[in-house]
C-alpha cells in the first residue's frame, strides 16, 4: 500500500494537470455560445466546477461523502463554509448546483486556472483594500438579485490544523442586506487530504456536509453577529458529529 500511494497520487496529478490543460478552453467556447443568454453564466460556471468535482475524484484513496440535501426551490442562498485546504474548492464542486465564488485576488492571477474564475464571474477580492470589499459586496448582491447563489469562507483563510477559525461578518452582512438565506456547508478531511502549504495529497475521508437554511427575513445590523455565532455554531457541531452522517444526497456524482 506504502508503494502504491505515490503511484496512484503521480496519476492522479497527472490527470488533473491535463483536465487543467483542457477545461478552460472549452469552458471559454461553452461561455462564448450561452454569455447572450445567460447573464449569470450559470453554465460556463456549472461546467467549471465540474472539473473541480473531477480533480477531487482523481485520487482514488480520497473517500469522498456528500451529504444533506440541497434547499428546494429556486431561492438565492449566501453560501458559507469552513476552509481547511485548498482542496475545499474542488470537493465542494460535487454540488450540483452553480454558485459564484468570492476568493482572494491572488487565485485570479493563477495562468489558466484564474482566468477560467474570472471567465465565469467568480468574484475576486483584495483583503488589504476596503475598496475592493465594497465592489465585492456590490457584485455578489446583484447575483443574489438574479437568482444566483454566492460562496463565502468566512474564516477568510484556510486553518492550518483543521479546527475552526473565527467567522468574519461579511458574508452575514451581505445576506441580512439582499434578504436571503444563509446556507451552511461543513466540510472535513481535507486538511488530512492536502494539508494548508502542502502541495501533496495523502488518504483521507472528505465530507461535505449541506446543514439546514438560517433565514434572514426581519433581521438588521442588530442581528449580525447573532446570525454569524449561530451558523457557526452548527457547522462546528456538523465537524463533530462527522462520523453519524446525516442523510446522504440522493443526486448522483
């Protein structure tokens, strides 16, 4: 088992390189035909996540659960979950539902991987410029107004040890004001996956828990840090109770 780790995980890179290689091309083709008639770019940005949901799959001795269900319904949701690893990104892919991402600016920069965020409007942000938080704030609330959910780490950085880090308001703020749900996601195992600074992958158990929508119909700025203590209280009771899943996803992957 000790030998064929590093061969499956060479195999594993190797797949992921070339899916990097040749999904943004036919991501920017897909964004060229739909863009007149899609102004969320919902299908350019599904087809994105596809190859983050592939890139998760490609190691075999990753052990990938999804579980909870998505809200039904076509509601807009401000989207939060822990961040432990960059593989975060790729796992929470599997859901099958298109969400722009809100995420540091120095993603962007990255040849092929960044452009293909920026092609389908993902939202970059600049954590050392209050300027860029407002623009933030400004585009990810014209998407709620157009039906289309946003993704939010609201630790705004990955733990370096998997536990869970202070929420930051932001992403609370920004529902409060366009009046739509929270949603919640727990995600664990992939700080065991990827560990933060390590660029390898080692065996690992990866879950992705949907917890239940939070409203926030009637509540103001008096509310905020109740509604960031109260999601983040249930996704740190979702990390511990990670080994009694709930009800599993009945979508396929």
């Amino acid at each position: 088992m000790h030998i064929l780790i590093p061969v499956v995980a060479a195999l594993s890179y190797l797949a992921t390189l070339l899916a990097i290689a040749v999904w943004p091309p036919v991501v920017a083709l897909v964004l060229l035909v739909t863009r007149p008639f899609d102004r969320n770019r919902a299908v350019a940005g599904r087809l994105l996540r596809l190859c983050g949901a592939f890139i998760s799959r490609s190691f075999p001795f990753w052990r990938i659960s999804m579980e909870g269900r998505w809200p039904p319904g076509r509601g807009a949701y401000v989207v939060v979950a822990n961040h432990q690893s960059f593989l975060d990104i790729f796992l929470i892919s599997n859901i099958p539902h298109e969400m722009k991402w809100v995420a540091k600016k120095d993603l962007f920069k990255i040849p092929w991987v960044g452009w293909a965020f920026f092609l389908v409007g993902d939202i970059p942000i600049d954590r050392g410029d209050p300027a860029s938080a407002v623009k933030v704030i400004g585009k990810a609330r014209r998407y709620l107004e157009h039906g289309m959910s946003v993704m939010m780490f609201p630790e705004g950085t990955r733990s370096r040890d998997g536990k869970l880090l202070p929420f930051k308001t932001g992403a609370f703020k920004l529902a409060i004001d366009a009046g739509v749900p929270v949603l919640p996601i727990a995600v664990s195992g992939t700080a065991q996956g990827m560990p933060k600074g390590s660029p390898w992958v080692r065996p690992s158990r990866l879950t992705v828990r949907i917890l239940e929508p939070v409203p926030t119909a009637g509540l103001g700025d008096r509310d905020l840090r109740t509604l960031r203590d109260g999601v983040r209280d249930s996704i740190a009771r979702a990390l511990e109770d990670r080994d009694e899943p709930i009800e599993r996803m009945t979508q396929s992957f």
